[in-house]
C-alpha cells in the first residue's frame, strides 16, 4: 500500500514540532518562531545601540503624525523612509524581518508590525510546508497527484 502525502499529514508533522496555523497559536509562540527562523531580533526600547531597522512615530513641526522606517537614522531620506500613512510599514518590517535585522519598533502592539509578523509567519510555514513534503517523499511517500496520474496511465 502506498503512503500518500495530504495536507492533513503534512500539517500533522508541522505541529509535532510546534508550528500551527497563525490564529491558532499565541502571538509570542508565533513570534519566537519567527525569530529563531529568521534570526531576526526586536525591541520597543530605544537604547543606546545600532540597529539594523528602524520604524517609529514622529510628530511634524505643525502636529502631524508621521511614521519613519529607516536603515539610518542618522540620514533620513524625506521621499523613502517618511510615511505620512501606516499602510506601507508592515511591507517594510516583513522585510527587515526576513533580512534576520535587529530591529526597533516603537509601538509593537501597532497594526502594521502586527500584520507583518503574521505575513512573514505564513510565509516561513509555507516554506516549511514545502520542506516536510520533500522529507516525506525522501521517506518513500507519494505525492496524491503522482498516485492518480499512476491510476490513470
């Protein structure tokens, strides 16, 4: 009898090893993962230390709400790293994320570093995803498309 890969299975053997779905799990376990993945690193305290990303808020000279995300802040370009809006940040934080950066956030409650961790943590799962049907096929399952293609021919 052969053993057929499924999505079942490989969701299964995922969560054997801690990885669930993202809203099924803490957001702190999802984040751990994500760090010991990427090598990445985060913190809401500004401290007297390099980063390598930076995303915060600033208030412009007549009241306004902008946010930085900056590899420099000691050279911050107007037309690159200021957003008036938030909806581009989490894109920004995903990569810096994926880099493996030591990264400052100063609102890691905030949406957008919300929304980047649960993209960059579907993202490694599907990567893991893939991964555990190559170890599966090296240990002598098969992939259900091959079993009907087979049943067909």
């Amino acid at each position: 009898m052969k053993k057929i890969i499924t999505d079942e299975l490989i969701t299964s053997e995922l969560e054997k090893q801690g990885y669930l779905e993202y809203h099924e799990m803490e957001e702190n376990k999802a984040w751990n993962l994500l760090q010991a993945h990427y090598n990445c690193e985060v913190d809401d305290q500004w401290r007297n230390r390099h980063y390598d990303f930076y995303c915060y808020e600033e208030t412009t000279a007549d009241g306004y709400a902008i946010y930085v995300a900056t590899d420099n802040t000691d050279s911050i370009c107007v037309s690159e790293d200021i957003h008036y809006y938030e909806n581009d940040l989490s894109d920004e934080i995903e990569v810096a994320i994926k880099e493996g950066s030591t990264i400052y956030i100063d609102d890691l409650d905030a949406h957008y570093f919300m929304d980047a961790v649960e993209s960059c943590y579907d993202s490694m799962l599907n990567k893991l995803r893939e991964e555990m049907e190559e170890q599966l096929i090296n240990k002598g399952y098969e992939r259900e498309a091959d079993t009907i293609t087979e049943a067909t021919a």
